[in-house]
C-alpha cells in the first residue's frame, strides 16, 4: 500500500484521501478507475459525475454509453481497455475541477498510469487533454493527434479525443469522436487488421 499525504493507494485504487475538503465533503465515494490492471488502452476524463458518485465506476452515465457504443464499432468491449478520471471524487453540480484539486489527485493519476504501463492514454474532453499536455489545447482542432507526454516523469504516449458527451449537443463531433476511438484502437494494436502498434512509429 501506497501511504502519500492525506491519503492511501491499494494498488491501482486510492482507499482513503481527503486532500479535497470541498470533494470529500459532497462525494458519495470516491471513483477510481476501472478495467485491466495491465491494459494496453487506457481513456482519461476529468472527474466523476452524479452517475458514477453513485455506482462507484467511471464513464456509466449518458457519455459512458457513448463511449461503449464507439469501443463496440472497433471491435472492442469496457472490459478490454482502462477508464480512469483525473480526480476521483465528483466535484459540486458537476463543475470542472479546479486546478488544486487536478494537482492533489495527479499523484494518485501518475501512480495508476505508472502501474498500469499503457501503450497510449486517450484524454477524453478539454480538461484532461490540458492537465496532461500542461498546455492550452483546442480539443476541437488537434482531436486525433498523438502527442509525447511526460506523466510523473515517465514518458506517455497521448491520443487527443473530444469527450463523448460533446457528441450529444453537437452531432457535427461524432465522427470526430468515432475516428479517434478507431485510431486509438489501432495505435494500441487492438485492431483485429494490419498496423496497430507497428503504427506508432509513424507518429
């Protein structure tokens, strides 16, 4: 077990941490992430909504299932690939996280991700997509490119991905979405096809 400051890590899953007191004080639980402990695939989003404060499980409201349903058009399934948050615990009225909150949980994320050894992360939305680039990222526009992270000073490959939820209010991102969703498959070697990892050289 990890002891860290205010909080303790069973393995992939934080047991116990109140660095928050805003977070701690309206969560049900906290979230951590879910699937393989050794998945070549792993999707990042920012925090857990009311659904997933609720079921204790990443991604299980509306966005979730738009997730599932891109992941079943590639040939994959939830069990085959990771789901994690940036922060573990919902924030009120589902606003984003702020940004001490981000870096009070980043210990918990860099541990997972260090763990867990993904051949690519795919941040999902705006706020993941800036926490781990450490950048101002226009998701819209650079939706699809592979970038060279460092996560807690290990070197990550990153697949920059719209949130699922932006297809519900804006039809014009499903196929932005459905492609990254494809290409990350791919890149991770997922694909039943030719390319996957070999593919990545090519980035």
């Amino acid at each position: 077990m990890d002891d860290v400051a205010d909080g303790e890590m069973d393995g992939l899953c934080v047991t116990d941490c109140t660095r928050c007191p805003e977070l701690v004080e309206g969560r049900s639980q906290i979230v951590n992430g879910a699937g393989p402990d050794d998945a070549d695939l792993v999707f990042l989003g920012e925090a857990p909504g009311a659904n997933e404060d609720e079921q204790g499980e990443p991604f299980v409201g509306r966005s979730g299932s738009v997730l599932d349903d891109a992941l079943r058009d590639v040939g994959l399934a939830r069990p085959d690939v990771r789901i994690t948050n940036c922060v573990r615990c919902r924030p009120p009225e589902n606003r984003d996280p702020k940004v001490g909150e981000l870096e009070n949980c980043a210990a918990w994320l860099e541990r997972e991700l260090e763990l867990v050894d993904p051949e690519l992360l795919v941040t999902l939305g705006k706020v993941p997509s800036e926490h781990v680039l450490d950048r101002d990222v226009a998701v819209t526009k650079e939706a699809g490119d592979v970038v060279d992270a460092r996560i807690g000073g290990r070197a990550q490959r990153v697949l920059v991905c719209v949130h699922p939820a932006a297809t519900l209010y804006d039809r014009s991102q499903e196929e932005t979405f459905t492609d990254t969703i494809a290409k990350a498959a791919d890149l991770a070697d997922l694909t039943d096809g030719a390319g996957g990892q070999a593919n990545l050289g090519d980035f």
